[in-house]
C-alpha cells in the first residue's frame, strides 16, 4: 500500500501548513513587537483566545488560524500604516468616523494606501471562503454528535467570556487602558492601542484637585482698545505649513520668503505650538475657534468634528457675532468630510461655503482658492453692506502627498535642492523630492497670501488678515530625519512647531510677543487687535496667555493653568452634556 496521501488530504496539509505559517508571522510582527511586556502578553492573549473560539466555534484549524492571522494582521497592518502617514495610529473610533466615501476618496492620492485596500477587500473574503471550505471539521473526542456539539458550544462560550474579561479595563490586563494620549500615539503598541480605543471613547475633562486655587480672578479689567469702525476679519488656515527655514538644512533663498517675514502691518507673529503632527487638521481647526486643545479630552479629542463641537458653549464665531459680525467659513473640500458642515454650524458660523460647489477640490491650488474667496466675499458685501465679516477659510494644495516627480515642477525646483544631504541615499532622494514639492508648492501660498493682503488691506475698509499652519507635513515620517532649529522655549516636540502672522491696516496700541505661542491663544490675539469685546471664556483666555506667556498645556506654573481650567468647565460650564 502507497503512503503517498490523497490528493485531497495533500491540499489540507498545505492548507495547514499555510495557516500555520500566516498565524506565526502575524504573531511574530504583531504581538511580539508591542511596546511593553505585560502588552506584548496582552495582545498574544487575545489572539490565542480569538483563535480558539474560532476553533470551537468552526471546527476547522485552518480556517480558525487564517481568520485569527487576518484579524490581528490587518489591525497591525492598518496600524502602521496610519502612523508612517499621519503619526497617530488606528483607533477605535476611526472605524465610525473615518470609514466614508471620502476617506476613499482620499486613499486614491495614496498608491500604496489604495493597492493595501483593495488588496485586503479581494484577499480577505477569498482566504476565508478558502480555508473554511477546503477544510474538514475537526474530530473531537466524544463520539456522539450531541456530546460533540456540547463541547464545541461551552469551549467557544468559554473564550468567549474570557476574552471580554481580558478586554475590561477592570479585567487582569487594567494596566494597559487608558494610557496617556501622548504615550498611546507614540508607543507604537497598535495592536494594545486599537482594542483599548473602544474604552478610550469617553470624553474626559481635565481632572481638577480638591486644593484648586479660587481665589484667581479670571475676569478681565481694561478698556477696549478698537478701530472706529469695525474691521473685517479674515483668518486663514494654511495646510501643512511651517517656515521651512526650522529645517537646519534649509538655507537657500526658497527657504524665504515673504509671508513669514513682519512689516510694517505685522502687530503679532512667530512660532505656533499646536497639538498634532502630519495630520489631523481638524484638531487644529478646534484649537483656532473653541481656545481649547483637544488634548484635554482624552483620546476622544481626536474626533472633535464628531463629539465636541456639539457640546462646546463659547466659541470665535460666536464671539464675532456677539460684536454685531457675520461669521462665514469656506471650506476647500465637500461640507461632508469629517463631519465639517455640522461641526461648523455647532461652531457658530452663519454660512458654510462648500468648495466643491465652488469647483474647489483636491488638486485645487492656492490661487483658486482666493479666487472662490474674493466671489463670496463680494457676494457678501453686497447682500450685508453695513455689517462686518469675520472669514475662516482653509487652504488644502499643500496637503500631502508631497511625491510628484521632480522633473514635472517649476524651476528652481525640478532638480534636487538638497543633493547628498542626507543619509543613505535613498533618504536623501525622497527628502528632496518631498522637499522640493512642499518648497514650491509654498511658493504658491506665499504668492496667494500677498494677493490676499494686498486685497484686504489696501482697501479703505479696516481688516485684519490672520494666517497659520495647522501641523507640519509627515513626508511619510521622513521629516523627522531633519534636524531643526528650535526657537527658545519650544520643549522637546519640534514637531508640533509651526507659524502664526497677525496683521491689521490700522494701528494697535498694544504688543504682543511670545516666545511660541500656543494655537489655543490664537483666537483671543485676533480679538484683541480686531478690538471685538471679549466674552467670559475669551477674558479668561487672554489672561491665562499673559500669565503663562504664550505656552498653555506646558506652561510653568501648573496652579494657574488648573485654576484656568476649574474656572472654565466648573464655573462657565463650557463643555455641555
């Protein structure tokens, strides 16, 4: 008699061997690679114990060990993913918020993103359609059917159970939830960080100690120093924008240039600390027109179109209106994306101006944006002569990608800036191709915002231009291979450094100068030179940037900043139920 195994029984020994195969290499680039011991144990739990309700529950060991392999390799797969682009990595709440049509849209800029999706989407299903039909059930030991049955139902049921203890906060696995934000986006844990998002959806305030000072007076007492007529406020957000010259290398005359250069209309400019990196605009937009970092709220915070917006009682917009302004917002992308349309009317804004109804789009530049800028502007104008305006606006062409080959940009850029500067060389090809997009791209911005100015502020009318950079861009990570010239008193994240110019047409009697300036303060600098009276919140705000000179969640003194807050969520109740 041949030992040769059937045909059939060959298929289910590479099947097998296969799965065996797929679940080890899984294990061994996700489990073992998280950050810490007891969450390397963690994540190699849960994946034993998906394993096997999956082997009681199917009865097949193959497809058992492909469904575990896939799950927890497409977790750690979209994990990594997520932080080479965006430096955060994939959280629960992503799955809710972030899986649309315009996330797709988005992923079509990125090949790489687009081939792994599409990928995943025909592999997937194909593998598990494989693996469970091409498998035998398993045999276990009772023989009757029944007993059979009974075996596999408590068996899955007891996985099961167990696999929701360890996935409580309160179960023998408590140490690894509710990390510090900081510490979850940055330990690289993404297995550990995506099962303990679900716990981390819960908006949190700043904790405030019994020992809080009270006794800080948070009301301001000065005269209003404003223009006799009120001044048009227009405030800008720059996408992915900081002065490159923060790069050590970046000395070149494209490194200059004007829009981060003070004039004689400049009253206020400098290093913008922000609170997210590579992505993440939304955040920015929050810090801008709420004077709170998103931070403060836990890892929920990071979905603030979604679950702040609604909730926060003092905002810029409504500060503008209560002066007598129209507040309108012009959005370079669909009023669906994240949520923005019904974050912004939460916001206060009178008018949401949805670019793609403007033929604003993704490859929209600078200058088109402008363009769809002066048209409503003037629209506006005339439909509300007498009254005056306050505009947000965000540009989006400087957004990344930043990988159109060289040869196809503008001189001086379609050659290297930066050849051999860095280390090895395939570093330093894709940091001169990343930089020389951005460089010229910024070019664009800085000959659009002198358009914009000169527009704004060479008319008759009082204005006041304001603009920023919400984060730096990514370049895929590669931007952190840079060293950087740090402005004085910028603390460790050289990341979270980008720029802010303030500019009026008239005189302000008061200046204003920090060292770096936290994007939370922003909005109470563009009331104090616009000269529009300030509300409860926006006094505190001012405040709170004097005394700590700018910084706000680094500032030195820990008192002031506690007693801010108490004053803020106790007494003003600015985050509603």
């Amino acid at each position: 008699m041949s030992d040769v195994p059937a045909p059939a029984s060959r298929r289910r020994i590479l099947l097998r061997a296969f799965a065996a195969s797929a679940f080890v290499l899984m294990f061994a680039f996700g489990p073992l690679t998280e950050n810490t011991t007891s969450e390397k144990i963690f994540a190699g739990t849960l994946v034993l114990l998906v394993l096997l309700f999956a082997l009681f529950a199917s009865a097949r060991l193959a497809f058992s060990l492909i469904a575990a392999a896939l799950l927890f390799g497409l977790i750690e797969i979209a994990g990594r993913l997520k932080f080479l682009y965006l430096n955060t990595p994939l959280l629960a709440p992503d799955l809710e918020y972030f899986v649309n049509s315009d996330t797709i849209e988005l992923f079509t800029h990125y090949p790489l993103l687009l081939g792994i999706g599409v990928a995943a989407l025909i592999l997937v299903p194909l593998l598990l359609i494989v693996s469970f039909a091409g498998e035998r059930v398993v045999p276990f030991a009772p023989r009757s059917r029944a007993q059979r049955a009974l075996v596999r139902a408590l068996g899955a049921g007891a996985a099961a159970a167990l696999l929701l203890v360890c996935l409580s906060a309160r179960g023998p696995f408590g140490t690894a939830f509710n990390k510090p934000m900081w510490i979850a986006i940055n330990d690289k844990s993404f297995i550990t960080d995506f099962v303990t998002s679900f716990n981390d959806t819960v908006i949190e305030q700043p904790t405030i100690p019994p020992d809080v000072d009270r006794g800080i007076s948070w009301k301001l007492d000065r005269p209003l120093q404003a223009p006799p007529t009120p001044p048009d406020v227009v405030a800008v957000l720059e996408e992915s924008t900081f002065d490159p010259r923060l790069l050590k290398p970046c000395t070149l005359p494209q490194c200059k240039l004007r829009m981060f250069e003070p004039d004689k209309s400049t009253r206020a400019h400098g290093p913008l600390s922000v609170h997210t990196f590579g992505g993440g605009t939304w955040t920015s937009e929050f810090s801008l027109l709420t004077g709170l970092a998103h931070t403060l709220f836990g890892n929920a915070g990071l979905y603030a179109p979604y679950n702040l917006a609604p909730r926060v009682a003092h905002t810029l917009p409504k500060a503008f209106k209560r002066a007598g302004y129209r507040a309108i917002a012009v959005y370079p992308m669909t009023g669906d994306f994240l949520n923005a349309r019904n974050a912004y009317d939460y916001y206060g804004f009178d008018a949401f101006y949805d670019g793609t109804q403007y033929g604003l789009g993704w490859e929209s530049h600078d200058a088109d944006l402008l363009e769809v800028f002066k048209r409503i502007y003037q629209d506006e104008k005339r439909v509300h002569p007498e009254q005056p305006l306050f505009v947000f606006m965000l540009t989006l062409h400087q957004h990344g990608p930043h990988m159109k080959p060289l040869a196809e940009l503008k001189p001086p850029f379609d050659k290297p800036l930066f050849a051999d500067r860095f280390k090895p060389k395939k570093l330093d090809e894709w940091l001169n191709l990343n930089l020389g997009n951005y460089l010229e791209r910024l070019q664009e911005s800085d000959a659009m915002l002198a358009d914009l100015e000169k527009f704004l502020l060479g008319a008759e009318r009082p204005a006041v231009l304001m603009h920023f950079g919400d984060h730096q861009p990514s370049f895929d990570g590669a931007i952190n291979e840079i060293p950087k010239v740090l402005p004085k008193g910028a603390g460790p994240n050289a990341h979270w450094i980008t720029y802010y110019m303030l500019k009026s047409n008239f005189a302000v009697r008061r200046k204003f100068d920090y060292p770096v300036l936290d994007i939370a303060f922003l909005g109470s600098l563009l009331l104090d030179v616009a000269g529009v009276p300030k509300d409860e919140f926006f006094q505190a705000n001012t405040l709170l940037r004097e005394r700590c000179k700018g910084r706000y969640v680094d500032c030195k003194d820990a008192r002031m900043v506690t007693s801010y807050h108490d004053y803020v969520f106790t007494k003003l109740k600015d985050l509603q139920e």
